[in-house]
C-alpha cells in the first residue's frame, strides 16, 4: 500500500525543494535588533558520518564540492530560534528528517560552530508543522520576544539559514492570511520576504523583532511564502500530535481510499524515544491502512474482480514483473520497462529493469560462484547486482560509479503469502541518508527480486509497502540441470510450490522430472542432453481447489544455453469471463486437436525455426486416449532451429507426448 508518509508529506510540506523568492535587506530592523536575533536563530544539523563504507571505480574527486560543504562535519538541515530559556522552536519536518536518519539526532549549531543536541522534545504538530524541544548545554541565548499582532501589509522579515551558508535577515510584506488545506482548522500566514532552502523552522518577525510566525514553505505555484502564526505554538497542549488525510491504495491494484491518521502522544521526551514514538505510530497506521483497503477491495482483488485471462494464461517472465490491475480493471501481468542486460565473465547475467515504481532485476551467478557462498554473502551478491544497477554517487558535475556498498546493515527473512521465502537486505549510503533496500528469492540460477533507493526515514514504512509487491512477483525459475539437482536439494532455499518436484538426470537415464501435476521421462538422446542443459520452469498463480496458489505452469528443457532447441510443456485450462475470449478459441482448438494442436510439423517462411505441437490431457481411467472432461489440457511442443523433416519432428513429438503423463484433471 502507499506509505501514510507519501500524503504526510504532501500535507506537511514541502520538505525537500523549500522556499524561492526575491529581494534581500532590512533597513527597517535595526542594527541591535539583528544582532538580537542571530544570536537567538542557530541552524539545525545532522552529524555526517565519520568513514564511507562505499567503495567507487575511482577516487571521489571531492575537491569539485564547494570547501565550506566539503570541510563541514554536519549537515545544515534547517533553522530553529529560542522563544524561552532553553525552548526552541522550529518546522516539525526539520526534526522528522532526523528521524530513523543515520546521522543521529539532531543538533543547534550558533554562528561561532558550537553545537548543541537536542535533548527533549516539548510540543510537537505534524499537521501544523512545528515542533518546541531543549538542547543539552543550552547557550545563553536571549529569547525573541513573541506578538500575536498582525496586519495585513506590515512590514514583516523572514530569518534562516538561507542555503545552509548562515543566518539571513530578509524582508517583505505579510500579504493574507489563508486557511488551511484541510479543514480550516487555523489560518497560514502569507508573506512576500523572500526565503531560500534551510529557511524552514526559522522566525518571521514584525518591525520589533517580535516572532510572529515559523516559517514553513512556499506556494508551489506564486511567490508567496507560509509561516504558522506563533501562537498556535504558544497556545498547543504539551503532547504530540498528528491529524492529516491522505490517500491510500494498494501498490499493484487502481482503487484509491481517503485515509486519517489521528494520533495524540505524551510528551516532554528525549528525541530517541520521540522519533520511535513517532515512527511507530506510522507503521502501525500504515499496517491499519494496508487492512483496511484488502477488506474493503476483498471482492475486487486478484483472484477476485476481472481475472479470468490470467488465471487461464501462463506468462514467460524472465525478469520479474508484477501482478497487477490495468486501466480497464482487468488482471494481468506488466512487462518491466527499460530493460537492461549486462553480462558476467563465466556466463554471468544481470537483467534489470522498472516496474511500479521499483527496480526489479534478475541475477544469473557466475560458473566461478559456488552455491554455498553465493547464497549466504550479501556483499558478494550487491557486488554483483551493482554491476547492473549501475548506481552513482554525484560529485560536482561527475557521476562516479559505486562499485561496492560494503557490509549490510539490516538482514531478515520475509515469507510471502505462498510460501516463498525472501532474503531482505539493507545498505546504507551514508552522503544521501539512504538506503539501497534488497528483496532477494533464490533461484536454481542465483537470485531474482527488487531493489528500492529508500530514505532512510521512511525505511520500515518501505517494507511495509513492498511486502504486497513480494506477493504480487510473477518470475520464471531458471537454472541449468546441474544448478537444479542442487537448489531441490536445499531446503532453505527451494520454495513451497517445489517441495514436491522431483528431478534426476543421468547419462543413461536422461531426464525425469515429476511433480503432482505432470510427469515427464525425456531420453537423454531427445536432446541430446548434459548437466549444462538448461530447464526453465514458467511459474504461474493458479487457481486450484478452491483457493489460489503459486505452482508450476510450464516446463521448458533446453539442449543448451543458446536456447534453440527445446522442449516445451505448458499447462492450459479453459477460460472464463470476457477478458479471456482469445483464450476460449486456443482452448477449443487443443480439445479438438484442431489446427496447431495436430501434432503436424511447422516451420518459419526462412526454414530458420522448426517446431511441433500438440494438446495432451489426463487418461481415461478405462482406455487410451483423453479424457473429454478434463479441465486441463498441456500444449506439449519441440522447437529447433536444426533443419528436420517433417517426419523427423512428428517422430520427436510421438515420443515426447509418449514421455509425458498428465496427473491433473
């Protein structure tokens, strides 16, 4: 489902991008009052961290930062002001910033570079964006005085740490006064002075030097700024609070819900027990929030609602997509978009590409990879993943390639709803307080999954949204023969669906392969096969028995890995429902053993492709020949780019179909 951060933030503010307009003096202030008040407004910073686990294709050329960014030990996050001896005030998005940041907590820095952290959060407000806190070993800073006197185009002037390069006085004029989006609950004061990024917490004054508001953001549209006039601060309980709406929905389904989040907690605190008070009251609305919208959408969601075409449609997905609901409310999968492929020495292979909003790929390990350490080094698996991803570090105008994140930091199992269980791994990028967050499914091949470039703030909430995704994964299993006799081996690594898969492959014997829908004995001389034969199995969510499961729905057996010589068997069941008509006549077609279906060879108007197919169902339990009821049907084919004779490929398929055993009906 969508993060409650998602609506948050667009109701909060605009946390990232703040603050652009014009002009710069204020003649009108006097010269003892600006210094009153720099003394009394400090920047808000985020200690960076001391060492960078990252390792880069070559030296970061970090004299292209500018040197006053380069040689600061924090980062200028935004502006706060003192309103009472050892009470400061600032935006509550400057401080959420900080929390779950791997920066720590947040901290005052004054203009001579002493620092001070914050020690207890006093009030705080998300809807209204203000939040009142301490400091350990507070300066002796003179309070600002407050006025809840205003008018309509006094003089007003707005302070902060305009671009994180130090305390700027600016002026302007206080326009309107305009209720909020929500439901008028107070009114924003607009001013014209103009404002900068780091400006957010910082004080909006009157010709006194009194603070008359908290700078917060500025119109996306006009150049007009907000500030939440102060005595909504003076005026707010001790405790916090949260009351917003916003939007939810499902990340792979089209319906959208209006959603509150309502929520008061105690306060004074100190920051770490704010920011996991806090933390926690998102996560448990966004796992509120997920509940809510699978109850109510119940009688929509796949397999519910319009799925009659994928539950009757074995897809190839060699790269990862997803189930989901399209424009017209139909079910069915999506092709990733911009797909890429990199290749690996030792017939290595990463795939990537795009899908609802995350980056999906598929990892073929190198021959020189051995199982054991392949499968339980996170280093080694990101090392090789980055070599896809291709993720970069911006340094000035260059984009320096990452080449290893390191050690991860956060490692668990996830098992999804069908019994497949996922590797989620998390490494910091400490220069953007991020996470680069890993969803990782083994295969007999190496792994398949998504990968997320996550704040680090919104990290659990990331999870929680990306866990309905791990549900919704369409993928084929793919891995040479060898790979496969030991992935069923494992335990730890096979999914449920396979447990019960049996494969064996010898010189002599050939291939056999079984399963409780299907059996198959192919002749070593079919193929002409090895261990490095390669055998791909199309997964497919199939509605069985009353309830929806995640089985085998094609078996594919290839000679070799260029693929063009193979077997293939794919299971086919007869559709239902409007969405699936083009399906009913290949259905008709396999019954009658109609054209396609025949068992009569074919080829491509090149003579490049030859191939041959046929319909193959259950047995009828007293005689040869298929039962008319079944409800299953396999499309049992061979493919080559050899030349062959017609007869030679119709003697192939006789063998094949006499191979192969339905045990589904």
């Amino acid at each position: 489902m969508d993060c409650p951060t998602r609506g948050l933030k667009l109701y909060i503010g605009l946390c990232v991008a703040l603050l652009f307009a014009t002009g710069v003096r204020a003649a009108n202030l006097s010269t003892d009052a600006q210094s009153a008040v720099r003394a009394a407004t400090f920047e808000v910073v985020l200690h960076k961290p001391d060492a960078d686990p990252l390792s880069y294709e070559k030296p970061l050329p970090l004299d292209l930062i500018p040197f006053v960014i380069r040689s600061d030990k924090y980062w200028s996050v935004g502006t706060a002001f003192a309103i009472a001896p050892n009470i400061y005030v600032s935006a509550a998005h400057v401080l959420l910033g900080a929390v779950g940041s791997q920066f720590g907590a947040p901290a005052l820095r004054d203009s001579a570079g002493h620092v001070f952290p914050v020690d207890r959060v006093l009030k705080f407000s998300a809807h209204e964006d203000f939040v009142t806190f301490s400091v350990s070993g507070a300066p002796a800073a003179v309070p600002l005085q407050t006025s809840v006197e205003r008018k309509i185009d006094q003089p007003v002037f707005a302070v902060g740490n305009a671009l994180g390069e130090g305390v700027v006085i600016r002026d302007g004029l206080l326009t309107s006064e305009t209720p909020e989006d929500q439901d008028g609950r107070w009114k924003w004061l607009r001013f014209s002075a103009a404002a900068s990024p780091g400006n957010s917490g910082g004080p909006l004054l009157d010709t006194e030097g009194r603070v008359i508001g908290v700078v917060r953001a500025k119109s996306p549209n006009e150049n007009l700024n907000y500030a939440l006039p102060i005595d909504r601060v003076l005026n707010a309980p001790q405790q916090g609070s949260i009351d917003v709406r916003y939007t939810i929905k499902l990340p792979n389904a089209r319906p959208t819900q209006v959603a509150t989040l309502k929520a008061q907690f105690d306060l004074p605190k100190p920051f770490p027990a704010f920011a996991t008070a806090y933390g926690d009251i998102l996560l448990h609305t966004a796992q509120r929030d997920d509940q809510q919208l699978l109850s109510s959408l119940s009688a929509q969601l796949f397999p519910q609602g319009d799925s009659a075409k994928l539950l009757a449609t074995v897809y190839d997905a060699s790269l990862p997509c997803f189930v989901q609901q399209n424009d017209q409310d139909v079910w069915d999968t999506v092709a990733a978009s911009a797909e890429d492929n990199q290749d690996l020495p030792g017939k290595g292979l990463v795939s990537t590409g795009s899908s609802l909003g995350v980056r999906v790929f598929r990892l073929r390990r190198p021959g020189a990879a051995s199982d054991e350490k392949f499968y339980h080094d996170p280093t080694a698996l990101m090392d090789l993943l980055l070599k896809g991803l291709k993720l970069s570090r911006t340094v000035g105008e260059q984009q320096v390639r990452i080449t290893s994140l390191g050690r991860a930091t956060r490692q668990h199992a996830f098992e999804d709803h069908f019994a497949r269980e996922w590797q989620v791994i998390a490494w910091p990028l400490g220069y953007i307080d991020s996470y680069v967050l890993l969803y990782a499914l083994p295969t007999p091949e190496g792994y398949v999954g998504m990968v997320h470039l996550v704040p680090s703030a919104q990290l659990d909430i990331t999870e929680q949204y990306m866990n309905p995704l791990a549900d919704a994964v369409y993928v084929n299993y793919s891995g040479t023969l060898a790979q496969w006799q030991a992935f069923l081996s494992r335990r730890d690594l096979r999914p449920k669906a396979l447990e019960h898969v049996q494969l064996t492959f010898d010189a002599q014997q050939g291939l056999r392969y079984r399963s409780p829908r299907l059996a198959v004995q192919l002749p070593r001389d079919l193929e002409d096969l090895s261990g490095a034969s390669e055998l791909e199995l199309h997964m497919a969510y199939l509605f069985s028995g009353g309830h929806l499961d995640w089985d085998v729905g094609g078996v594919y057996v290839y000679k070799d890995d260029n693929r063009h010589t193979y077997v293939g068997l794919e299971r086919h069941v007869k559709p239902a429902g409007e969405s699936a008509k083009d399906l009913l006549e290949t259905w008709n077609a396999m019954r009658s053993h109609g054209s396609g279906f025949n068992g009569v060879a074919g080829h491509d108007a090149e003579f490049r492709s030859y191939w041959i197919h046929d319909a193959l169902g259950a047995p009828l339990a007293n005689g040869p020949g298929n039962d008319p009821q079944d409800a299953v049907l396999y499309d049992v084919f061979y493919s080559t780019d050899a030349s062959s004779y017609p007869s030679d490929l119709e003697e192939t398929e006789r063998r094949l179909i006499q191979a192969t055993q339905v045990l589904e009906r």
